[in-house]
C-alpha cells in the first residue's frame, strides 16, 4: 500500500493548475511546495499575459497548449471571478524589413489556429493607440492580460476544495523507485527530514525541475536547464496613461525572447521588458541593473516616440528555465511519462518557460491524461 496515490512537486501557476484538475478524478494527492506559500518564483515574475499563440512551431507542444489553454484561461477566469482583460496586442513593424516579418508571422499564426490575426495601417493603428508609431502593424484581439496571483488562489482553493493536501514548508531532496511507485524525501522548515510512498510522481519545480528529475536517476543533458534572466523596467506615472494594449516589437529570430516588450497591468501600470540573458550560474539573481536603461529606452523608443530617458525606472525581474541553449532553436516543453526511460508513473515537466501561465490549464489536462491508475 502506498501512503498516496499521486504527489506533484511545485506550486507554481503550473503545478497548481495540475493540482486542481487531479483532485478532480482521484482522492489522496499532495502537492509539496518549498516555500511557505505558492508562487513564490517564476509564476510571480513574468508579464501576465494570456499568449494568442502566434509565434511557437506548428504542432508543437508550445503552440497546441497556448491556443487551447488562452480559452480554457479566458473561460475559467469568467467562471471564478479572476482578474483579467482581454486588452488585444500589437506587433509593430517600424521598417520595411519587419513589414515582411510581420506578413510571415501572421502566416506562422493562421497555421497554428490563431486565425484572428489582421494586419493593420497606420490610420488604425493611430485609432488604437494613438501614440504609438508603426509603419503597420498586427492586431491580436484575443491576447489579454491576467491577474496570476488571484489566479494561483483560485488554483489552490479548487485543491482544497476537491480534497487535495498541500505542504508548504517542505522541500523534496530525494526520490527513490520502488515497487510500484516511489519513496519521496522532504526536509520540512523546520531541517527535520521524513519520506512516504506515492504512486504517482508529478514533477513541476519549475527552475529546479530538472533536479528533481536525477533525484529520480533520470539524468539527461539535453534537459539541463540554464537560468535564463528577464528583466523589466517600469513606464513612470503620467505617461503609463498613453498605453491601452500590449505593444509588440517583431520578434528575435530564434525566439529567446519575444523582444521588449509594453506591458500593462490589471493595476494600470506600465512595464518595459523582459530582456533576455542566460546566467553565468544558476543562481537566483532578480536584481535589475540600473545601467541597462540606455538599451531599454533605445529599444523601446522606435515604437513609443514619446518616451524620454527619465521616463524608466528599474522594475524586477524573472528567471526562465530554458532547456534551449544560447543560439539554438527553440525548445519544445518537455512534459512526458517516463515509462521508456524505466520510470513508470513519473511525470516529467521541464523547460515550462513561457507559455505556461497561459497554457496551465491545458497542460493540467495533457498531464491529467498520462496519469494512468
Ligand atoms: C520574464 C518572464 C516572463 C514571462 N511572461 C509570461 C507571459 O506573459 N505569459 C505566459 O504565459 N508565461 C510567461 N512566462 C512563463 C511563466 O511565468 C512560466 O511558464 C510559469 O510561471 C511556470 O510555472 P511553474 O509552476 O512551472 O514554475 P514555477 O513558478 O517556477 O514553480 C515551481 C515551484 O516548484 C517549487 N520547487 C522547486 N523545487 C522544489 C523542491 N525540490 N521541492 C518542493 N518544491 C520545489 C518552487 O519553489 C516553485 O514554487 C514568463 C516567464 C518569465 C521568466
């Protein structure tokens, strides 16, 4: 007899969305958390936007689960009283080149099932957002923004709700492979160390998930994950009033970010970011650098002609769990059932970088599925 059926390791938007969906369909589940309450790392540092889905490879993970998730979150938040706005997103051409990215972009998006997507002139553009400039421009009306704590909330209360455990305060620092499922070792806060059995292990630690994954004698490289920093700088009050949607420059090439990016808040607040780079070390490093404000406001400037230097000001910041090396194509989240590499029963979550506040609902019900007991 093993002391649960299913644990999942990781409350963050991701884990709590699986939580919720299991606690659905099975009695006895723990989800454990290392801090002293949810969200405590990426899910709390990112630019809370529900993605339409245009930029991610046909077919990919990325893609499907952004498109099915973004209306499973819209649906959800409206159900549950969550914080939301679907603000609509531009993507700014402000050159020639980018006109041609910005044509092939829409193109990438119709494919994966974003079919809304409308190129637009300059007279619209000025009618949406008047101080913005571009030569054209795509319009999303589906991208929106969310409140991801009142999101994180709602996740755990369905938990509690549907009969599920949470332990806060504990750490897992081993995993072993019995008959039958898996011997779990947590240390709690205050160093005391125990361990019981589950059947099922879920692993969504997020920046850590890749440990978690050799505790369990899963070792891979290619799923070694590199911190990879975001940081942000905020649109000083009065000016954040002259911003209504997200606004979009064309996008890096090989997607290791989507570019600087305008971002409004549920609060009506204003931030520039994130900026993409990988660390030198996998250490949690949030500061913002101040000298990074001439690159910032450069980069931004192109598309928000009135900006002035003095106008940022250092924001925050956020780590990425990127599994895609520096200059490598882009990664597909890597969410499997480990029955082939001779771990039946373990779910692997790795590389959840963004989407996945938009996708968390979708990837609740794709790991829902590999659960087979
Ligand atoms: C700068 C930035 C901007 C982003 N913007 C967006 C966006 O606009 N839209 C979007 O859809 N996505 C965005 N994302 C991505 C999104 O934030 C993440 O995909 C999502 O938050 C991942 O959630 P998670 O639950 O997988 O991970 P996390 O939030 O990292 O949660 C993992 C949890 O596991 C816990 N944990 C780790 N190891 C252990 C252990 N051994 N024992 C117990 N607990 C453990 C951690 O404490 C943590 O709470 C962005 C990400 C970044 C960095």
């Amino acid at each position: 007899m093993m002391d649960t059926q299913i644990t999942i390791i990781g409350a963050g938007v991701v884990g709590l969305a699986i939580a919720e969906r299991v606690t659905k369909d099975f009695k006895d589940v723990f989800l454990i958390e290392k801090y002293s309450a949810f969200g405590q790392e990426t899910s709390s540092r990112n630019s809370e936007v529900i993605h339409a889905g245009i930029y991610y490879p046909k077919g990919s993970l990325k893609s499907r689960l952004c498109v099915e998730g973004k209306r499973l979150l819209y649906d959800y938040c409206t159900e549950y009283d969550v914080p939301f706005k679907n603000c609509g997103k531009l993507i700014v051409a402000t050159s020639e080149d980018e006109i041609q990215i910005i044509e092939g972009i829409q193109k990438t998006a119709f494919n994966n099932g974003v079919e809304d997507l409308v190129i637009i002139e300059k007279k619209q553009i000025a009618e949406l957002e008047p101080s913005v400039f571009a030569l054209k421009a795509i319009f999303s009306p589906s991208t929106g923004i969310v409140d991801s704590h009142s999101l994180m909330k709602r996740y755990e209360t369905g938990t509690i709700n549907n009969g599920g455990q949470i332990v806060y305060g504990s750490e897992v620092t081993g995993i072993r492979k019995i008959e039958n499922g898996y011997e779990i070792t947590l240390l709690d806060s205050d160093k005391n160390m125990y361990s019981f059995t589950s059947q099922i292990v879920i692993n969504s630690a997020g920046l850590t998930s890749d440990k978690v994954s050799e505790m369990a004698g899963l070792e891979d490289d290619k799923l070694k994950i590199m911190f990879c920093k975001g940081e942000y700088f905020r649109l000083n009050p009065p000016k954040n009033h002259l911003i209504n949607k997200l606004v979009y420059p064309v996008p890096i090439h090989n997607l290791e970010g989507i570019g600087i990016h305008v971002t409004i808040e549920m609060s009506g607040g204003v931030k520039l970011g994130p900026d993409v780079t990988y660390l030198q070390s996998n250490t949690y490093d949030y500061k913002v650098t101040p000298s990074k404000q001439e690159a910032f406001f450069k980069s931004v400037r192109k598309f928000l002609p009135f900006l002035e230097y003095d106008d940022l000001s250092p924001e925050m910041a956020g780590i990425r769990p990127k599994i895609q090396k520096p200059g490598d194509p882009v990664m597909d989240f890597y969410i499997k059932e480990e029955t082939e590499r001779g771990c039946p029963g373990f779910i692997n979550l790795i590389g959840i970088e963004s989407p996945g506040l938009t996708s968390s609902l979708a990837i609740a019900n794709y790991v829902r599925k590999l659960i087979s007991i």
